[in-house]
C-alpha cells in the first residue's frame, strides 16, 4: 500500500446470485492494508469471485468454491 502502488478496490460476486455483484470495497495508501470482512446469505453452493484493482490499473482475481448445506450444518 505505497503511496504509488495499491489496492484501489475490491469486488466480491457470488456467481450463483441473480444480482452477482455483493461488495465493492475502496482503498487508498491511508488503508494501511487493502483487508476488509462481509458476510453473505447464500442459497446454494457457488464460486466466491474476488477482483482487486491496482492504482496501477492492474487486476487480481481469486476465487473459492462455498458449499451450502441444508440447515446450515455440515454434511
């Protein structure tokens, strides 16, 4: 997080949602770190997409496959 190189903003999807689009986080070097927590209801099990968007113009992307159980309780 310099002052010339940073994480601008963070875009959070669920790719099973009919409106994807969950969060969008901004940042500047004052941040500090480029961290922030949410918390989602989901129906069904899906792909969590994170894109970060660099000052720089650069992007980042990861992603981590959420499985939803009936109840809310493993198995």
């Amino acid at each position: 997080m310099a002052a010339d190189n940073y994480v601008s903003e963070i875009l959070v999807v669920a790719d099973g949602n009919p409106n994807p689009g969950v969060a969008t986080f901004h940042f500047s070097p004052m941040s500090g770190k480029a961290e922030a927590s949410t918390r989602i209801r989901l129906a069904t099990t899906q792909n969590i997409i994170a894109v970060a968007k660099t000052s720089k113009g650069e992007f980042f992307t990861d992603q981590k496959l959420v499985k939803v159980t009936i109840g809310g309780c493993g198995g």
